[in-house]
C-alpha cells in the first residue's frame, strides 16, 4: 500500500498500534551521511544513532562518510550484501532536492544521484529491508515514481520528506521511526503499524515535515 502521512485518524483508531512487541528482531541502522557544513563545524546524526545504541533498544549501527559517487555505490553494494542483513535499515543521511540526494561540495560536478540512478545500483536487492531519507524534498515526487522505486529495488518502505526541513526537527522524526520500527515485524502489516505508530505519537511534526512513508504493495494471492 502506497499511502502519504497526511491523513487524520483519530486516537481510538490507532491505539492498539501502539503495543510493544519486545520479541521482535533488533534491526540495525546502516547510515551513509555527507559533510553538512563546514569541516570543523559540521554537525552528525552519529551522535543521535549513538543514543539509539544506548538506549533500553540497544540498536546497533554502521556509519560512514560519503563524499563522492564512488563511495557510495561502494557501500550501497556493501549493504546489500547478506552479511549484513542484521542491518536491514538503510539511513541516507544528505542534502536532497526532488528526487534526487546530494553529497559533499555541491559545486562540483557529480555530487548528487537521482532515484533512477539509486534504483539502478539497488535493483532486486532490498528485500526485507526499509530505504529511509534523511533529506530535504527528495521524496517530493509523485506515487507513481516512488512506486516504481520500491517495485524495482524490492524494497519493503521507503520514507523520508517531501520538502525542505528542520535539521534538528527532522532528525528527532528519524529517532523516532528509527525506534518505532523495533516493535514489529518487517512486514508490510508490520511497517503499517509503524507508520500508523508514528502518525499518532509524532501527527504534528509528520504533516509539518511532510514526513512520508511508502509501503511494498503485497503481492495477489
């Protein structure tokens, strides 16, 4: 199911989203994060992915920098690759305009990477697995496209904003979905109640980001 998170529900109809599933897999971040800023002065989501670690969810995470093209397709394939299927939360952690993620000195030629090109490296590879956003305005395209994207990557969600954000803002919303995806299984029913979770602790943030989730449509019986 291909849905926006822009739909009100009321409190009672979302309440037995809500249970913990303390059983469930602990699912690993695999985060890929450009320099924001200046050098000296950039700030990180590492230390927000550290207290995840911390925390009673005790999430394990992978984090590296990247700057060019070459490193991220190197670790997109690394991702990718079974061993670390303990890690099944990919977290892209850049500058983004629609449609497209940006990385390291905007100025320079080659640094930024469509959907089609992500779609191309990541094809039939994402099974099981939820592709998050960290970007301004990337998924500020149409369902149709982002449909597309899950079908060709196999990809069980993806999610991220639609528009430009709040640094601080947006990366208190990915803490938050990042924990939430702890409690259930890595369904389709399962990341609906994810997102329907999300929708009822986090609403006002989510429709003030333009916070969005896409589901794999489950296949005819």
């Amino acid at each position: 199911m291909f849905i926006r998170l822009k739909e009100r529900k009321t409190v009672m109809q979302l309440r037995d989203y809500t249970l913990a599933h303390a059983r469930t897999k602990v699912r690993g971040i695999f985060c890929l994060e450009t320099d924001w800023s200046e050098v000296r002065t950039s700030p990180s989501v590492e230390p927000m992915l550290e207290l995840l670690k911390q925390s009673p969810l005790q999430i394990p995470f992978v984090h590296r920098n990247v700057v060019t093209i070459d490193t991220l397709d190197y670790y997109l394939k690394k991702w990718t690759q079974r061993r670390h299927d303990d890690f099944p939360i990919l977290y892209l952690a850049f500058h983004g305009i629609e449609g497209e993620v940006q990385f390291g000195d905007l100025r320079r030629r080659g640094a930024r990477v469509t959907l089609d090109q992500l779609e191309e490296t990541l094809r039939g590879r994402c099974s099981g697995r939820v592709i998050h956003f960290g970007c301004c305005q990337t998924l500020g395209v149409s369902q149709r496209r982002l449909r597309r994207f899950i079908l060709e990557t196999d990809a069980l969600a993806v999610s991220g904003y639609e528009k430009d954000i709040d640094w601080v803002r947006s990366a208190g919303l990915d803490f938050s979905f990042f924990a939430s995806i702890q409690q259930n299984t890595m369904t389709v029913p399962g990341m609906r109640a994810v997102r329907r979770r999300v929708l009822l602790r986090q609403g006002r943030e989510v429709r003030s980001l333009a916070f969005r989730i896409a589901l794999r449509e489950p296949k005819p019986r």
